[in-house]
C-alpha cells in the first residue's frame, strides 16, 4: 500500500504463521520460498507490537527447519517489487492483434501425435494468468487418444468432431480454495483467465485449439468427473480441444462487436 504503515495484518499474521508452519512439509520449494521471503520482509519492515512479537517469536522457532531448504544465494527474493522493475515491452499493439486474429477455433486436426512438452509449456505460460489471491485455483487435465475422444462427448454439440479430437484439456477448479460462499464463483473467473492465457500460448507453439463449453448439467458434471475421478471439491470448467490443424479445415466466420457496441461511457458530472 502507499504509504505502508507501520503496523499492519495484526489480525492475521499470527494465524498465517501458524497455517505455515502446519503446511511447509507439502508446499513445493519454491512457494516455500515465496512465503518465508514474503514474511520474512513482512517482519522486517512493521513495528513489533505485542501481536506481531508473538508471530515472530513463532516464526523464529521455525526457521532452523526451513533454513536448510531455503538459504540459497543465487536466488532472487520473492518479494513485492516496483512496476519499473517488470521486464521491458517487447509487442506491440499490432502485433498482438496479429496473435488474437490468428487464434480461432480450430475444430478438425491431423491425426499427429501433440508433444507433452509443448502442453507444458502452454500451461506454464497459463500460470502466468491473474487469479484471486494467486489461489490459482485451476487444474488442466491432460488426455489423449481415445481418453479425449470420450471425455469431449460428455461436453455435448461436439457429436460432429469430437472423433478425431487428438489432445483434450479438462480445465477444473478447485472449490477448496474459497471456503466462503461469497467466493464460490471465482473458479470460473480465474480458470476462465488462466484459459484463455493457454489457448493464446499454444498458438505460438503451432498448436490449434477450441474451448468447449460444459454444460451446468448435474448428471454430465457426474460423468465427467467419475470419469476423471474427480473429489467432490473439484468442478469442471470447461474443456479445451488442440492438436495441429488440418490445413482444410473449415472455420466459422465470426463477425465480433465493436468496441462502441461492447463499452459504455460515464463522466463524472462537474459541479458548479
């Protein structure tokens, strides 16, 4: 915040060292890391009050057993940064347009096998998406073959291509991460970003794709997810059809709605 006070998350800094120190054992090295610098610099930078004392008292007492996995030399801190720091801006408008008008939704594939390297870096690329407190609350189920074929028919109106689908992604979130009710809905939105984030990715990877949307039908969300085994927290969000285009294949035109159709202007009236 600016200006950052001196003292503030009194009401939770306690609780959030306590939930670090319950969960450090699963957590991977490098969220490891981003929580012990974040919290690290958190404490260096407030007044301890006696609330912050008694969390840093606690974190203190944990240090001996994360140290030896976090003290490397080479690495960068995972703190907050400066908007000048960001890297410099390497496309330009048109350019990027060029990119948007490339990615359509691309139906008919070549029977050619799809590189699991090139998924993975699609879905790296994806991570990069903004989501609600980086909950990134988002899984991307990977299957091939005739695991695709089926799955892409239990998402309906896919009966004239789903046949040949070569490379299909389950996109699904994960209710856990929003124990309120209020929050329920932003697997949707943060999916729904980390998805269109991967279909712009694969693109530049040579693959082509086509979000399938999934039907908010009880009974198909029941085949799908006993399908994919799924636990009961963990929802479909939509699916995502790629592979390498057939050079014949058909593409529906779609005229889009222009940018005056699509917004709408306020102005703040002036006062006398």
């Amino acid at each position: 915040m600016q200006p950052r006070k001196n003292v503030f998350a009194e009401d939770y800094i306690i609780e959030t060292v306590v939930q670090l120190s319950n969960c450090y054992a699963g957590l991977e090295q490098k969220e490891l890391r981003w929580a012990f610098d974040v919290i690290s610099e958190y404490f260096s930078v407030v007044a301890l009050t006696p609330a912050i004392s008694l969390a840093f008292k606690q974190f203190q007492q944990m240090l001996p057993s994360l140290e030896h996995l976090l003290m490397d030399p080479q690495s960068t801190p995972s703190v907050p940064y400066s908007y000048q720091q960001l890297p410099a801006q390497a496309v330009t408008y048109e350019e990027l347009l060029v990119l948007f008008r490339r990615r359509r939704s691309v139906r008919f594939y070549l029977q050619q096998e799809v590189p699991e390297q090139l998924i993975t870096a699609a879905i790296d690329a994806a991570s990069l998406a903004p989501s609600a407190c980086n909950r990134q609350p988002y899984k991307f189920h990977r299957l091939s073959g005739a695991d695709a074929v089926k799955a892409a028919a239990f998402a309906m109106g896919t009966s004239g291509f789903s046949h040949q689908i070569p490379y299909l992604l389950v996109v699904t979130g994960d209710l856990s991460a929003y124990p309120a009710e209020r929050d329920r809905h932003v697997i949707y939105i943060d999916g729904a970003l980390a998805s269109m984030q991967l279909m712009l990715a694969l693109d530049t990877l040579g693959l082509a794709s086509c979000p399938i949307n999934w039907p908010d039908i009880e009974s198909r969300e029941r085949q799908l997810s006993d399908f994919l085994q799924l636990p009961a927290w963990e929802r479909p969000i939509m699916l995502i059809a790629c592979g390498y285009a057939d050079p014949q294949g058909g593409i529906p035109f779609s005229q889009k709605k222009s940018a005056l159709d699509l917004s709408k202007s306020y102005k703040t009236s002036q006062q006398g």
